[in-house]
C-alpha cells in the first residue's frame, strides 16, 4: 500500500514494456517532425531553415519506421495501418519535395556566384 491506497504489484510484461517502447519511440520522432517544421518556418537564415527541414524529414521517415514495426507485429489493425501510413507518408514526400528545392536553390545560388 501506498498512501493507503493499494499497488499493482504483479510486473508488466516484457512484450508490453516493448510495446509501450515502439509507442514512445512513435510518438518522440512524430512530435519531432512538427517541433522541427516549426522552427523550419521561424528560422533565423537559410542554412537553419535547410538544416531544421531536413531534421523533420528524418524524423518522418523514422516515424514510418515505427508505424511498419508496429503493424508488422500486430499491434495496429489494417485500417489503422493505412490511415496514419498514409498521412505519414504525405509528410515524408512534402519534406523530401522541401528539401529537393532547397538543394536545387543552393545549386543555383553557387553557379551565380
């Protein structure tokens, strides 16, 4: 008992210590991809912008990771699956399109020099 109240003492099992683990790791790499879009819009000169946008693109495509372990292992339903990998995915191919023009606008701004 703790604070007169009483406590699950039986331990968690190891398959869901793992799960809560995949869980985590999901939603610190999601949270990551609009935490560093954020600071992508407000930052401070160009190079921050590329390097922030290119963060969030990492942390995207580390969330589809998740999302596949997760599905893989039966821990999400099909149609589950295939909503949140959809949306997922969007983020990937607009931060992959943002810093594809990101490359091509350094690219250029090098020749004109």
């Amino acid at each position: 008992m703790v604070n007169g109240k009483k406590v699950y003492e039986k331990p968690v099992p190891v398959y869901l210590q793992s799960v809560a683990n995949i869980c985590n790791q999901l939603m610190r790499a999601g949270t990551s991809v609009g935490a560093n879009n954020s600071e992508a819009t407000s930052a401070i000169s160009k190079a921050d912008y590329k390097s922030k946008s290119y963060i969030a693109l990492k942390e995207a495509r580390e969330s589809l990771y998740w999302i596949n372990l997760l599905h893989r292992n039966g821990y999400l339903e099909e149609k589950q699956y295939v909503s949140i990998f959809a949306d997922a995915d969007e983020l990937v191919r607009i931060f992959v399109a943002r810093c594809k023009t990101l490359n091509k606008e350094e690219g250029r701004g090098k020749k004109e020099e």
